[in-house]
C-alpha cells in the first residue's frame, strides 16, 4: 500500500520535472514549485484509492483527519518551493547526498527571493534541515500517529 501511495505521490510531482536525484539514485528530493503544491481533488482521489485495504478502511477517518491536517497548517499566502519528499537510501547516509540533493532548489530560493516548506516527521532531521537555513514553525500531531514538525526557510540574501 504505501509503495503504490508513494508512486501514485511521486507520479503526482513529475509533472513539475522538479525531481532531483544523485547519480546512483541513491537520494532523492521531490519539489512542488511555488504555487503548485496543493492536490487536487483528482489527486487526492488516486491516493486515497492507494490505501484501500481491508486493514485499513476503519483508519480512513484518521489518515484523512492527519492529511487535511497538515494541509491547514500548510503556508498559503507566501509563494515558495515545497520540498514533499527527501530521502537517501540508509547505507549512503551521512555522505552528504541529501544535502546534494537539495541544493539546486535552495540555490534557486536564493535567487529568487523565494522561502521553501517541507514538515519533517523525523525529529531527528530537523538539525539537518536547520543546516539548510530551515526553522521548525510548529507542530502537528497526526491522530494515533506520528508528530510532524513543519519547517520553513527564507531565501537567503
């Protein structure tokens, strides 16, 4: 279930060609530019029909309720680059990729004056995000599920 969620959500985000990968794909990022994070209705369709398993029919209240969640919490009024995905595969951690990872995005931010989103659901992750100029905002606790901390990052001048 959560590998077709995860290719339906990566599908979702090759449309804006803002996926950036080392060589190996071995790390990843997946950006949702400026003005174009929000789903759709149609999207969020196609992910939800992902989860549809006799497990987890009873938990649709929950994961609805953590989704739209963390789409209230999202910033709506400030244009900026959305980070939906980083990951590194675990034995190539530490070897800074992922921080290659997010550079051409940050480096854009920069330039053009434009702040970046993401929520960790790691706390562990929030000093590397911090080392990219990020800030946790907040926090947002998903019914029976894990805590996300969102983060947000001005451009640097």
């Amino acid at each position: 279930m959560l590998e077709r969620f995860n290719g339906a959500r990566l599908r979702q985000l090759l449309v804006h060609d803002e996926v950036w990968t080392t060589g190996d794909l071995s790390s990843v990022a997946l950006w949702a530019p400026p003005k174009r994070w929000k789903t759709t209705g149609r999207e969020d369709m196609e992910l939800a029909r992902c989860l549809l398993h006799p497990r987890l029919i009873g938990r649709m209240p929950l994961i609805a309720t953590g989704l739209f969640g963390m789409e209230r919490r999202h910033p709506r009024e400030v244009p900026h680059w959305y980070l939906a995905v980083l990951g590194t595969d675990p034995s190539a951690q530490g070897q800074g990729l992922g921080s290659a990872v997010l550079e051409p995005v940050l480096d854009r931010c920069d330039t053009d004056g434009v702040g970046a989103y993401l929520e960790s659901s790691k706390e562990r992750n929030i000093d590397f995000y911090a080392r990219h100029g990020f800030r946790v905002t907040g926090e947002i606790d998903l019914p029976r599920g894990p805590r996300l901390w969102p983060m947000w990052r001005d451009p640097r001048t």
